[in-house]
C-alpha cells in the first residue's frame, strides 16, 4: 500500500501544476507536455486497475479518459479542453493509424487465404447481421435523422476485436482448438470487411446524401481497389524496397522506413476519401515476414517488436482521447436507450454468425462468443464518425458517440467470463465427465508482460 | 543499381501525390500523413548518403531537409509549408524532447561526479570562452541587435556533441585513451552547463530586457534550482516510483512511464519558463541503472532499447525540419560572414578550452579538437532562440539562423578527419616510430546498427 501511495503522489505532483493555468514562454505550451504525460500515466494506472478487475487493458485506458474528461462535472476543465487541443487530436490519430499497422503486422494475405473456406461465412455473417441490425436499431432509436449516420451506426458493429479474444483463450489453454482458429481467422477476415465498410460509408457520409447505384459501386469499387492496389503493391514493389533498404545502414532505419510506409499508404488512403486507417492496415499487411528477412536477423517479430513501444506510447492517447469525448453530463434516456439496443444487437449479430461455421464437431455458440467483443476498432470507427461534419454538426453527435463507447464497452466485459464457462461446459461434455472443481473455477486474465 | 533505382521509383510514388493540392474529408489532412512519410523517408535517404561519404548521419538528414525546404526555389512549396505546419512543429520539438531524455539516459550523475576533477576545467572553459567569442562576434556583425540575441547566439557554441566524437574514437580504438575519457566527460558536463545557459539567455531573452543584478540572479537561480530539484527528487522519489510500477503488470508500461515522466519533467520545466528540453534531459539523467533495477530483466540498457526506436523516428523530424527551415533563397553576405565568423570562434573556442586539462602526457589539441562539433545541440538551442517572439519577430532571424545551422554543419564536418589525423600523429611520436601505411589511411566511420 504504501508503494501505491507513493505513485499516488507522484501523479499528483505531475497532474496539480496543469491544472493552474500555465503562461506558455516559447514552443508548445508546458500544458501540452503536462497533459500528455498525465494521459499515459492515467492510462496505464487504468490499465492496471483493470487487469486487477480481470478486464482488458483497454478497457481501463477508456475509463482513465472517461474520468479524466468528465473531472469537467467537479469544475475541472482542464482535461475536457485538452482533448480537444489539435496537437493531441493529432496524436490520438497518429496512435491509432499505428496501431491499425501493428495489427496489419500481425496478419498476412497467405494467412488469410488459409483460413478462409472454414471463417469466410462466419466472417461475413459477423459483418452483414450485426450492420443490419445496428441499421435498423438506430433508424427506430433516432428518427429523422440522415441514412449515412444510420449506416455509421451499423458500421461500428461490423468488426471483432481479436486481441480480448485472443488472450482469453491463450489463458484458457485453447489455442488449438478449432473453434479458435475460425475465430482467429473470421476476426481477421472481419477487419478488412469492416474497413471496407467503414470505407465506403464515410464516402457516402461525406457527399452529403445517398449517391445512386452508380456512384455507390464507384465507392464500393474505389474502397475494394485501394486495398486490393496496396497488397499488389507490396507484393511486386516491397521487397525490391526493402531488398535495397537492406543494404543502407544508418541506425534506425528499419523503423523509420517501415513507420515511413505505414504513413505514405494512410496518406494515400486519406487523398483517395478513405480513413487514413485503412492504408495503415495495407502497409502492415504487405510487410510480413519475406519482405523483411533480407534485414538477415531482423525477422518480422522484430519488426512488431520496433513499432510495439512506438504504439505502447502513442496508442493509449487515442484511448484515453476517446473517454474523455464521452460527455457523461449530457446522458440522457434517448442515448441510454440507444446503447442498450446496440449492445444487445451487437451480441445477437455475432452470435448468428456463429452459425456460418462450415464442417462438423464445431461449437457454434463457442465462436459466436469469441466474436462478441468490438474493442478497438468500434471506437475508431465512432472517431471517425464524429470527426465528419455534415453541414457543420458532427455526423455521429455526443449522444450517439457515448452510446456506441457504452456498447464497445459491454461487448468487452462481457466476453471473458462468458467464453470462458462456454469453452468449460463444452470440454465437459465433449469428456463426458462431471465437472471438477477446477473447471468451475473462473479463468483469470493474464496479461502478457 | 537497379535496387536505388527501385528505391527512388518508390519514394516518387510517394512523394508526387503529396505535391498536389489535395482535399481532406476528416482527421489530419492527407498531405500531413504523407508530408511526414516524405521526411522520414528522406531523413534515411540523407543518412545513408552522409555515411557512404564518411559523415555523421545527423548532418544527412539536415541536408535533406535544406532540399526539401528549398524546393521552393523550383516552385514546389508543398515542403515549405510543411515545415510551418504546427503539427509538424509539434513532432519536431517532441523529437528533440525525447532526444534529450535518450541523451540524458546515457549520462549518470555518479559518472559525472567521478569525471569532473579532470574534466571539469575543460568543460567549464568550453562553455564560457565559445559563449564569449561568440557574443562579441554577433555584437561586431549585427550591430543593433539586442542583447539577448547576441547571448543567444554566443549560447549555440556552448555545447558539444559528444555523439559524434564518440563515435569516431571508436572507429579510432582510442576509446580507452586518457583524452577520450575527459572529452567525453567534459561533453556530458557541457550538456548541463549548455541548458543552463540556454535557460538563463532564454529567460532573459522572453523578459525583452537585460534585467538587473537582482533579476539576473533570480533566473540564474532557478535554472540552476530546477535541474538541483529535478534531480533531487529523481533519485528520492523515482526509485520508489519505480519500484511500485515493477508490480504493474500492463503491457508497455516501462516505455509509457518512463516517457510520461520525461513529459512531465519538460511540461514542468516550460511552466518555470525554462526550455522543455531540460526537464527531459534531466528525466533522462534520473532514470540510471539504479532505478529501473527492480524491474528485473530490464536494466537501463533495455529502457534505450524501448526509447530507441521512438527517437529514431520522431528525432530525424526535428533535423529534416530544422534543414527546412534554411531559406538559402534569402542568403546575404551578411550572413555567410555571420556563418565564417562563428565558424572560427566555434572551433578556436573549443581548442582553447582543450589547455584546461589536468594532468600530464595528455595531448591538450586533441581534447579541443574532439570537443569542437556542436550537432544536436547548437541545432535545439537555434531553434529555441527562432521560436521566441520580440514583439512579434523572431529572435533569431532567418539569416542567424541559417548562419548557426552553417556553423553547425562546419564543426561537425572537419572533426572527424582532423581528430583522426592528430590522434594518429600523437600515437606516432609517442611510439617514436616513422609512420606507416596502416595508420596514414583515412579512418572510416563505420554506422553503428
């Protein structure tokens, strides 16, 4: 205890001078690097805490923003105007166009076409009925307002979080099972789905109004384009770039050229109406592990393991960010409501695309669990949303933006300890044996060092 | 050939969409991700050229920045632009903030402590007779100008830059010789009497006057109580800080304290008017082997490790932003003078300070020669000056500053061959031997991966 009251203090003597209005003398204000080292201090307090509570880290950093923002309702302002600075919105996004690269890193095309024939149903399942009801929710929830919001809506419903999955299961011991490799696989499948949805929905939310069939398959046909035009890319440019990268040798080069790649592609994305996410995504995708063996030792895990303290510093902004934006002074029972119904539709969506499993032996419930949690990518999606204006008001207004946090947030929690009893009351029947006093125990969530 | 080939085709790709105007739809426009995929990609580029022509890589990067910037020369402002973005202007000075931190990791108050009887001197006459041949030459080249921005200029000569010299006793093996010991002592020395200096001229400098003797003491004060206190509470409060955060158990925690706390000591440091960087170098200084112990594996060496590759990414913006800041259009003759003339007491100043070494059989030009390159420093201590506002104009204008980022690129070029020469004539006397062809060869600086 007495350990935790010294951090306790030293938070203190960071966060108190920030909160008196500082006078900037040259360069960014002192409240900027304040702000900024009180954000990832809270965030990985808020990490911590919740790995204590058996929760995934992320969810903390969202709960350390949604404090820190709304410290507003006490008369402290201070965080709620810093979250609104350019530099750390900036910074949120630089965050989370990194780690969209981290997670590209982590897959590959060939891995994809792998697992493809048993995940291919389950992923477009998860990403069709959870965008129909999600559609049909806010339609009924928010009258009146524009198809493209109803659509964004939907949007934020499409993609699996694989990390809260993935770690619930390495813990549970059941990284070999099949259920989790379609998991694994319909996740992975799901987040180029999901960006090419939220792709083509931002095009349409940022013309204003319903393009016709024409102008809908050039969007359609632009989003699929960029990521098909981005993997050839890779495929035929990459490794001649980094063949020749290969021979150069001043210090660092590896990271900024691969971080370098990741930017141009966001870039690129964002000039052609995409979110800058989805060529961050591509870049990660081209890079896998033959592109980068001519760097000799430096295998793709190094790679991650480059960009990893890049993303562990300048992620948690974008967490952190996205609590603070959630205005807890303006709840109200429409917007109550309103996260209710998604988190409900959210579960019921993916549960139905468990049922897309092909072949036998399969636990359909297991997979439709594993697939329930939206975490990150649903509040980039709702980022996104909030930072198109239509005619000047956000097309995803506060109300909306705190009701789809609530739903990331439900899905989150309530994805361990469900899995966890599904995947224990399977092994017993499938054993045949009662259950043992172990096997009822609930799993605990182990975070990786 | 063919893979530079492959390589420049890749940069064009990425470069040419950036120079079209084009139009953002939400978040950071699509110029600013590709703008910084452009520097970073020609940061590596100018380092790997500054290597093959047996340069130190910072001076690449600077150079590729100054084409970059002056493009603009050729009609193409896209780059000019870039440099003026405040984004940019953010990343840049973040950069240096961690770069100093990484600096200041290098260095230990214990090791500082041991080098002083002998280094002392040195470092003290390296700080205070460039600082005054400095002053006096801005004095006689821009009569009129205030005060301050003669102090400031005199404050660019002040520190050394103890990467480069290392690196070349390195290639040299001379790293166990006794001058090797004492330039870089006297360089890490430099690094705390330089930002003591640059926050006593940059206060001075944002008071808009000389203040008085009482004033003048005031500010000397708190540059100096500042860096005392820092440490102070580094080494009562960072160990238990520390050894609480060892039993946190969330991902990425070290990387995201460590730089929080570098934040918050910068933050701090810009609240007591003095510049961001010396709260960040003293972070750096803090955080010793001692005190990142209790986490286990993880040694000091492992927190450059984690700090590393973020510098190697964010640091080459400050110095492809600091080359795009020479505006070669606007070159006079007033300013190449500035430049020779500084460049002259730049290294005359150092080789004086080389007489203050104690002890016998030390060759005393060596000293002053190893001592004489200013890199990061004068750069970071430029740019401060160029970021403070007398009513409304920069204190240092676009001619110093070209003049100082000149001196810079001087210093930085004639040391390696000059310290190489006489480091070898010195081994020759004292082995009384005729020289030979081994060691008439030119030493190559070889990168370290």
């Amino acid at each position: 205890m007495k350990s935790v009251r010294r951090v306790l203090l030293a938070l203190a003597v960071i966060c108190i001078p920030s909160m008196a209005s500082a006078s900037g003398g040259h360069g960014p204000s002192p409240e900027i690097w304040l702000g900024l080292a009180a954000i990832l201090i809270a965030a990985k307090l808020g990490a911590e805490l919740a790995i204590r509570l058996k929760q995934p880290p992320v969810l903390g950093e969202l709960c350390a923003g949604i404090v820190l923002g709304n410290l507003t309702l006490f008369g402290v302002d201070v965080f709620y105007e810093l979250a609104h600075k350019s530099t750390i919105e900036f910074l949120a996004e630089f965050g989370v166009v990194l780690l969209l690269f981290e997670v590209g890193l982590e897959s590959t095309v060939t891995e994809m076409k792998k697992v493809a024939p048993q995940s291919g149903m389950v992923a477009i399942l998860g990403v069709v009925v959870p965008m129909g009801l999600g559609y049909a929710a806010s339609y009924v929830l928010i009258p009146g307002a524009p198809q493209a919001l109803h659509l964004f809506v939907g949007a934020t419903l499409c993609a699996t979080s694989v990390g809260i999955t993935a770690r619930v299961l390495k813990d549970l011991n059941a990284m070999d099972k099949t259920e989790t490799k379609v998991i694994l696989g319909a996740a992975v499948i799901d987040d180029v789905l999901g960006l090419i949805v939220l792709a083509v929905v931002s095009a349409i939310a940022m013309q204003g109004s319903m393009p016709d069939a024409v102008g809908m398959a050039k969007i359609i046909g632009l989003a699929f384009g960029f990521l098909a035009g981005a993997l050839v890319l890779g495929m035929f440019v990459m490794p001649g770039f980094f063949k020749a990268s290969a021979k150069l040798r001043a210090p660092g080069v590896l990271a900024a050229l691969s971080i370098g790649l990741c930017l141009a592609l966001a870039g690129l994305s964002a000039l052609a109406g995409l979110a800058a996410i989805v060529g961050a995504f591509a870049a990660g995708l081209v890079l896998d592990e033959v592109h980068v063996q001519p760097f000799g030792k430096k295998s793709s895990h190094d790679l991650s393991e480059i960009v990893g303290p890049i993303v562990a510093v300048v992620a948690p902004i974008f967490f952190v960010r996205t609590g603070m934006m959630v205005e807890l002074g303006g709840i109200t029972s429409n917007a109550l409501m309103l996260a209710g119904a998604l988190s409900v539709v959210a579960v019921v969506g993916k549960l139905v695309a468990g049922w897309g499993v092909r072949g036998a032996g399969v636990d359909k419930l297991t997979i439709g669990i594993g697939m329930v949690p939206r975490g990150e990518v649903g509040l980039i999606f709702a980022n996104v949303g909030a930072a198109i204006k239509v005619n000047g008001v956000p097309l995803i207004e506060p109300g909306v933006y705190m009701a789809i946090v609530l739903m990331v947030m439900v899905t989150t929690i309530v994805t361990p300890p469900w899995l966890a009893a599904r995947i224990n009351k399977v092994s017993r029947q499938a054993a045949g044996a009662k259950p043992t006093a172990n096997s009822e125990a609930p799993p605990s969530i182990q975070p990786q060092a």
